[in-house]
C-alpha cells in the first residue's frame, strides 16, 4: 500500500483544481449563455445553468479519474485516487465519490461564503466547524483519508515522482562534444 499524501498537499491540490474548476466553469457558462441565446440568465435558464455546470463537473471528474485515477491538479501534486484491492477505480465508485465529495466540500465552500457575506463572525466560525467536517474528518480517521473519500469506499495515495535515468559513464549514451575541424582540415 503507498503512503497517503499529507493534508497539505491535499489542500492545495484541492486549491489548484478550483482554479482550473473555475476555467470550466467560465467556459461552460459561455457556451450555453450562447446557446441560450443570451446572457439574462433568471428563473429556470439559472437552474438549468446550475444543473449543466454540475454535469460538467462530474465528466470532467469522472472522465480523469476512471483514466488513471487524476485530474490535472492531482498529477501535478502527485496524488492518485484509487480503489483498494482493485487494479482500476470503477465507475460507480468514482461516481459515489463524486456526489459525496459535491455534497461535502461544495457545501463547506457554499457555507462558508455565505457566513463571510453576512460578516458576522460568529456565523462565519459555526459555519466552518459544522461543515468543515467532511475536510477536517482527515485529521482523525485512521488512514488520514476525507470523509467523502472513506464513505465512498476510496483511497488517495502518494504517487512516486518519476525516477530520471542517468547514463553511465563512459557508454554511447553520455552525449559527446566534438570540436568543428579548423580551416586548415586539421
């Protein structure tokens, strides 16, 4: 089993991947403003707005992960989802992983932002513990795995940084530099 990436990495991962998020989501919301034909976006065009922004997601999400197990933001912090005792993730666990991980982390994100509006701090601080379990649930489980990825039965692990070759010495493979012949041809 390979170790499991500290929480620090995790969140920074999980940092990167909202700006990339933010991308798509910039993206998506172009394209169907021009689908939609425009760019009032009230009533029923916002929650169908909504509802195509969280289909987006979960291809994006579920697209990487059943192709190697990371996103972008995962491959650069070298962090890898997976499946014990499984060869690949399978796509029904990368879905349940997916719901959990919207409905935890996405309501801590969307709580969070609320209390901060509001600018009380006490709200701010109660909304934080409340629903900063799912995130904080790491620190005390005993794999040091998020909520969302222990209920749906998924694994982060560290993944190890390539190892670079260096040719040995002396074999065809060391690269050789050879000085140009003068004009006397010698």
């Amino acid at each position: 089993m390979r170790p499991v990436p500290g929480l620090g990495r995790r969140l920074a991962s999980m940092l990167y991947e909202g700006l990339l998020l933010f991308a798509v989501a910039f993206f998506a919301t172009w394209t169907f403003q021009f689908a939609a034909g425009t760019v009032q976006l009230e009533g029923w065009r916002r929650s169908l707005l909504q509802a195509f922004l969280l289909a987006v997601f979960a291809a994006y999400f579920l697209w990487c992960w059943l192709r190697g197990g990371q996103t972008l933001a995962m491959k650069a912090w070298r962090i890898r989802l997976v499946a014990p005792g499984r060869s690949r993730l399978p796509p029904r666990l990368a879905l349940l992983r997916f719901v959990y991980a919207a409905l935890l982390v996405g309501v801590f994100l969307t709580a969070i932002a609320a209390a901060f509006q509001h600018r009380d701090p006490w709200l701010a601080f109660a909304t934080f513990a409340v629903s900063g379990i799912g995130l904080g649930w790491a620190l005390v489980d005993r794999d040091r795995q998020f909520l969302h990825d222990r209920l749906a039965g998924t694994r982060l692990e560290l993944v190890e940084p390539p190892r670079r070759r260096r040719p040995a010495w002396g074999t065809s493979e060391q690269v050789v530099t050879m000085k140009a012949p003068d004009a006397t041809g010698s």
